[in-house]
C-alpha cells in the first residue's frame, strides 16, 4: 500500500497518510455525425472527451450524467460501460482511474463549465492530438463500433 509518513503536531508520533488513485469518468457521447470532443480550458489544453472527478457521495453512472451535461449542455441516455482505464500514467497530473461510458447525447451541444470549445467529430477524423489516453480510449469504442471486442479496457498495455 501506498503512503507518506506524516508527524501528529501534537505528539510528535508518525501518522500513516494513505494515498489512493482519484476516480474520475469519461464520456463518448454519440450524436449524429461522430462524437463529442471539448478543447479543454485548463491544462492539460487539448481536445478530449467531456468527464471529470466523481464527487464524494456520488455513483459513476451519476457523476457521468453530471459531467456530460456541465460540459456539453447535453442530456444523455443509454448510458453503458465501455471500460475501466487506470494506467497510472494516464493523467500526469495525478493517479487517476477513469470508468468510461458510452452513451446518446440529446439536446443542442454547447461548451460549457471546463471546455472553451466543442465539435463533433466522425471516427475518422478525430484530431491528431487528444489528451490523457483518449486516443487508446476512442480506439478500443471503433473497434467495438465495428464489431470488434476490445484488446485491452484495462488500460495496461
């Protein structure tokens, strides 16, 4: 287990501070045409899926359906589990594992929240630059698009 040695300021004793990955989620949002991506306002700057940390006290599925909506301004249905994604590198800001979801987007689309920017790209034309692992993300959905079962939604090589 992984943790940091910490003294107690009152009686000087060491203190056992735990530290655990962050959970956060992804969401493909299907729309006719492609899928969402938003170009992020904060750094790391780039376009990715809409998503972010789950709140205490909140499910994956709630925290999905949250997300997608801040900063998309879209609601969205058929929400199902693409994979879990938890390579340690992911995110190099910090440890995070991410649940991603699938689901239909309706409503008009709108950059909202923590993205300056929103498109809807086909699968064949995704930007060349994505952040975090949304490229290996978007390559394990095409090839479940296409009928194909996913090598890895682990996110291990």
């Amino acid at each position: 287990m992984s943790f940091d040695t910490l003294v107690c300021p009152t009686c000087s004793a060491p203190v056992r501070k735990y530290r655990n990955p962050f959970p956060t989620v992804d969401i493909i949002i299907e729309l006719a045409g492609g899928i969402v991506l938003i170009e992020r306002k904060n750094e790391p700057f780039g376009w990715a899926l809409p998503g972010g940390f789950v709140d205490y006290g909140e499910s994956l599925e709630s925290a999905a359906v949250r997300e997608a909506r801040e900063e998309t301004s879209l609601d969205i249905e058929n929400l199902r589990l693409l994979g879990c994604y938890s390579d340690p590198s992911r995110d190099a800001r910090m440890h995070t594992i991410s649940a991603v979801y699938c689901a239909t987007g309706r409503g008009i689309p709108a950059a909202a929240d923590d993205a300056i920017n929103l498109k809807v790209y086909p699968l064949e034309a995704l930007p060349p630059q994505l952040c975090f692992d949304h490229g290996r993300i978007l390559a394990d959905y095409a090839r479940l698009v296409a009928g194909k079962v996913p090598t890895s939604v682990s996110g291990e090589a």
